[in-house]
C-alpha cells in the first residue's frame, strides 16, 4: 500500500491511498485503503491521513476519520489523535500505522508495526526518508 | 507560503535491518521520487490533490511498492488494485477497488471523485468507467513481477494464513 497527505499554500488538506490489497486475497476481498474514513480521509476543518496495515482492524474502527474526529471534537492536535486511535487499534488485535497532515502544517506518523516506509517534505526545506 | 507533504510505501513487519540493501535502496529511491514530484507540484503553488495524485502516481509506477505495478497478486492469481482520494475543502471523495486495467488508479479514484455522482465503483463498473474517461490502459499482465508471484507461490505451497504473508511481505 502507498498513501500520501498533503496541505498547499491555500489550507487545503488531501489524502490519498493506493494498493494492491492482500497478497493470495479470495472472494472479492476488500480491505481499508479504498474505504473512505478507514484507509483514507481529509477534512480541512482537521486533517488528511492515509493508513496502511490490517484492513479489517481499519475499517471497523473507522480509523482515518476517528482521527479526523478527535481533533475536530475534542481539540487533539495531530500526533495525540493519531497515536491514541493507534494504540486503539493495536488493542483490537490490529497493526499498521498512519500518515497524517493538518491545515496548520504539521506533519506526524503513528504506528505499530517495524518496516514502516515514511517520507516528508516541507515548504520550509524538510525533506525525509526513512524505512522504520 | 507554507506547504507539508508526508507519504507512505506501506508497512510490513520487516523491520529496517532485515531488508536486503538494494530493497531499501530501492525504496528510498521511490520515496525520494514520491516526494519531488508531490514538493514540485506544491512549491509551484499547485494544489493539495495535485500533490497526492503526483506523488502517489509514482509509487504505483514504481514495482518496489504493493501498488500498480508490482501489486500483491490474488488467489487466483491476478492484480486487483484498489485506491482512493479525497479533498478537505469539500469533503469529495472517490474510491475505486478490484480495477484490472488502469495504469494509475489513483487517478481512476479521482475520476469517481471529479467525473461521476458516485463515490465508489467496484470490478467490472470500474474498468468500464475508466475505459469511459480515457484513462490510460494497460493489460493485467503490466502489474505482474516474479516476486509477487513468488510470494503467491510460497503461501499456496506452505498454506499460509493470508495475514502472514502480507505482513511478512508489506
């Protein structure tokens, strides 16, 4: 699964997800990334997060925007929705993580799961790559 | 004006020293690439969706990444690739999964988005509609690379549990 987030000039946020599902994947087998507020969600009133792990954990906590909800609900900021949700998941058995960028700027990753592979790059120069 | 990027080529459980090196060369290059064409689009003032589709576009090219070329195979062994988008500003969204023959289905996700009332097509209603916008399309066998095949090999012949192979393999 690839995923990117992004915030332009303007404040708007976006997200994007992109996989090739479950390796050996029967019946039509449909996990997170294409379900919009499991595998991917952006709302400019909070922010865009693209997920990766174990679909079916994603998809019934309704990850992506769980995180979008708790940081327009509860005032979160981005790193404190993301790792909590995360823990959340790790709870019902899941693993993964998420990408995640706010209209403010900020850029963050929760996950827990090794061989997480991350980039970031910033209008203010940041440019990262990096294989967890 | 102030811009922010982040992507992702997928989590697996190999952690980083375990990865051959020309596995994680190949996969700080394709993020590297991800991420100028994404910067380049946001630094020229282009928008949010701009970026994401460009960036993601490059990892589904990229066969290191379980994402159009170079995705996981099914079963039955054929690619079916799912994707999806979405745009803060006006909560639109498009998603597209089990699609066989559009190069970049990130783009097809967005066509949903942009082109249709819908927010999701599926299978054979996906193809067909990416066919329609005269997105570009390639046979199946443009997505296959020998070592998902061998995965799929592996987990038919030791009977893995599909979790085990995926997250072995990311």
């Amino acid at each position: 699964t690839v995923g990117a987030v992004a915030v332009d000039s303007e404040g708007n946020v976006a997200a994007g997800t992109s996989t090739g599902g479950l390796t050996g994947k029967r019946w039509g087998r449909i996990g997170d990334s294409p379900v919009i507020g499991a595998g991917n969600y952006a709302d400019n009133r909070a922010c865009g997060v693209s997920a990766t792990g174990a679909g079916e954990f994603f998809i019934r906590l309704g990850v992506a925007h769980e995180i979008c909800a708790r940081m327009r609900m509860l005032g979160e900021d981005a790193k404190t929705a993301s790792d909590h949700v995360i823990k959340e998941l790790g709870l019902l058995g899941g693993t993964g993580g998420v990408i995640v960028t706010a209209p403010d700027g900020t850029a963050t990753f929760a996950f827990n799961t090794p061989g997480m592979y991350r980039g970031k790059a910033t209008s203010k120069g940041d440019r990262m790559v990096a294989i967890y | 004006k102030s811009w922010t990027l982040v992507i992702h080529g997928g989590a697996g459980s190999m952690a980083r020293d375990k990865l051959a090196p020309e596995q994680d060369s190949a996969a700080r290059a394709g993020l590297t690439k991800a991420l100028e064409a994404g910067s380049t689009v946001l630094e020229k003032g282009g928008s949010a969706m701009d970026a994401v589709s460009a960036a993601i576009m490059v990892l589904e090219d990229d066969e290191h990444f379980n994402a159009g070329r170079g995705a996981v195979f099914t079963y039955k062994g054929v690619n079916e690739l799912d994707a999806s988008i979405m745009d803060g500003k006006t909560l639109g969204a498009g998603a597209v999964t089990g699609a066989r023959y559009t190069k970049n289905p990130i783009l097809l996700a967005r066509a949903v988005m942009e082109k249709s009332p819908h927010v999701m097509l599926s299978r054979e209603g996906a193809d067909e509609f990416s066919r329609e916008q005269g997105l570009e399309q390639v046979s199946p066998d443009y997505f296959a690379t020998p070592e998902r095949w061998r995965q799929l090999e592996e987990l038919k012949a030791k009977k893995l549990g599909w979790y085990d192979v995926d997250l072995k393999y990311g």
